[in-house]
C-alpha cells in the first residue's frame, strides 16, 4: 500500500509539474505549442478530475488562441468541459468553464450567448473573490460592448477590469485593458485619455519584454522541453 500511495503522489506532483510549465508557457511569445505538449504530458500523469478539468479548460483556451484546432474537435473539448461536467463542489472550476464558454461563443459570434456566460461568470467570481477571473470576464463583455458600439458600458467594464488588474497585480490583465481603454478612448475622441493608457501599455510592454528575456535565458526555462523522461538530475536544484 505504502508503494502505490508514493507513486500516486509521484505522478500527482508530475502531472502538477507539467500543468504549472504549460500555464508558464502560455505567457510567452509564440510559445503555445509547448503550453500544449506540457498539458498533453500532465494528463498522462493524473486521474483526478479536478485536476483533468483545469488542464482541458487552459487546452481550450489555447487552442482558440491558436486558431488551428479543426473547428469540430474544439468543439468536442468545449463540450467536455461545460460548466454541468465540472467536478461537484468546484466552484472555481465552473465559474471558469463559464468563461471559457462566454469566450468561445464570442469568437463564433453568438453574441447574446457569450454575454449570458460571462454575466454568470461575474456572479460565481465574484462570490469567490476570484479577482482575476472576474477582470477577465469584464474585459470579455467590454470587447462585446465594442463589437455594438456601446461605447459607455464598454469603457465602464474595462476600467472596472484595469482597476482589478491593478490591485491584484496581474501584467496580462493590465495590458489588455490598458490596450482596449485605448482603443475605446480614441473611439470617442477621448485622446487625452487614449493617450495615457496608450503610454501605460508602452510603458507595461516594455517592462514585460524585459521580464521575458531575463526568463528566457535562465536554467528554468529548459524545463519546458521535459515532457517524457523522468525529472532532469541538473534541475534537482531548482525545486
């Protein structure tokens, strides 16, 4: 018994490993395919559907990034992580997989459909405290209000999102909305406010590029290409 609980536990910590390089990934430049190698090799590692929804869900999300997945196949895996399928009791779980919903029927354009989702993941988020769940989803129904050219309710759902980002602080979040604050001040001839945010996004992107390239070049990195030999002995040192 002792045998089998420490390799349930050893494959749990890998497909943990994996999952948290996968999610590394996805923050970095062209880095997509790894982000999907790194899910694909924790879903080998693990049978706890908690986990298993938390991996498909970030699947999807970066395979509607990608744009490659064949259309029927990404459908498949939304299917199978709709909010009824999600592990009982996880609220964050399904709040996201309403995101993830509200996100896949903007791209498709059913409109009302993606605001219904993303309204409901405001309300499970914000129940939670799940602060960045909650800016996302703002920022998600603000790109609507866009597409509608409802420029108030747009400019109110982002500011709500930078202001979120800013206090958590999340840089992916606060380059978005910082980028869209842009965009819609310059739609309403608001330029002294477009121009500010566009300054904050040069100033954010900068800093950013920075970060990447200090990570990029150090040993970490390299961890993205372990997907099926055990952990590398040079990396020991790291954990």
């Amino acid at each position: 018994k002792a045998v089998v609980s420490t390799q349930s536990t050893g494959k749990h910590h890998r497909s943990s490993l994996h999952a948290t390089l996968g999610l590394y990934a996805m923050v970095l430049p062209d880095s997509l395919d790894n982000a999907l190698a790194q899910f694909n090799a924790a879903l080998q590692y693990t049978s706890e559907p908690e986990l298993i929804a938390f991996i498909k869900l970030n699947t999807a999300i970066v395979h509607m990034k990608q744009g490659l997945l064949p259309g029927e196949q990404l459908r498949s895996l939304l299917e199978s992580v709709e909010p009824g399928k999600m592990p009982a009791k996880c609220h964050s779980l399904k709040a996201s997989s309403y995101c993830v919903q509200g996100m896949a029927a903007l791209m498709e354009g059913r409109i009302p459909d993606a605001k219904r989702k993303l309204r409901e993941t405001v309300v499970m988020a914000n129940k939670a405290d799940l602060n960045k769940l909650t800016s996302c989803s703002f920022l998600l129904l603000s790109a609507i209000f866009l597409k509608l050219l409802n420029y108030n309710d747009a400019i109110e759902m982002a500011k709500s999102a930078h202001d979120i980002a800013n206090r958590i602080p999340d840089s992916g979040l606060q380059l978005w909305s910082c980028e869209l604050l842009g965009t819609l001040y310059t739609c309403t001839e608001q330029e002294e406010n477009a121009t500010r945010y566009r300054a904050t996004l040069t100033e954010l992107s900068k800093k950013l590029e920075e970060d990447v390239a200090v990570t990029v070049n150090s040993q970490e990195h390299g961890l993205l290409q372990w997907l099926d030999s055990e952990f590398p002995a040079s990396s020991l040192s790291m954990v």
